[in-house]
C-alpha cells in the first residue's frame, strides 16, 4: 500500500491543481506500482502537504503570499485561481 506525500509551497497550488495532482499521482500508482490493477487503486494514499511560504526558500529567498500571487495568481475564497498574471 502505498503513501505518497507531495510538499508544496501554500498558494501555488489551486483547488483543480491539487485535484488533478491527486488523480494522476494515483494513476501513475496504479499504473507501475499496481501493474494496472484496478483493485489497487483503493490502496493508494496521496496526500498534499501545504507549509507557509515563510518555511521555505529558494535560493536563500523566502517567497511572499505577494511573490505567490504575482507568479501564480491569486486564489480566491472558493480556492480557485482568480486569474494568472500577465507575463
């Protein structure tokens, strides 16, 4: 059975972003690990865990919620992206 975590920065990741990492992580599971069976897929955890971008750093700089929105966009209440910027 196994338990697979992805660790992100908080607000990079939208509510459909995380649902498809979810299913296609289970896929890929299922797929190379379950040989395709489908009765494995029930034994698949996946698991997003999000930290503070304040626990972070890239490159010895620690991201801002500001930073996120101004790369990503921002996510709304619904926890959907609002819009991506412009490049």
């Amino acid at each position: 059975m196994p338990y697979v975590t992805i660790s992100t920065v908080r607000g990079i990741l939208d509510a459909a972003q995380k649902k498809q990492l979810l299913e296609r992580v289970t896929d890929l599971l299922v797929e190379v690990e379950g040989q395709g069976s489908a009765d494995f897929r029930r034994n698949v955890w996946v698991r997003i865990e999000e930290q503070e971008p304040t626990h972070w750093s890239l490159g010895g700089m620690q991201p801002t919620a500001e930073i996120i929105a101004g790369t990503f966009g921002a996510i709304g209440a619904d926890g959907l992206r609002l819009a991506r910027p412009k490049p």
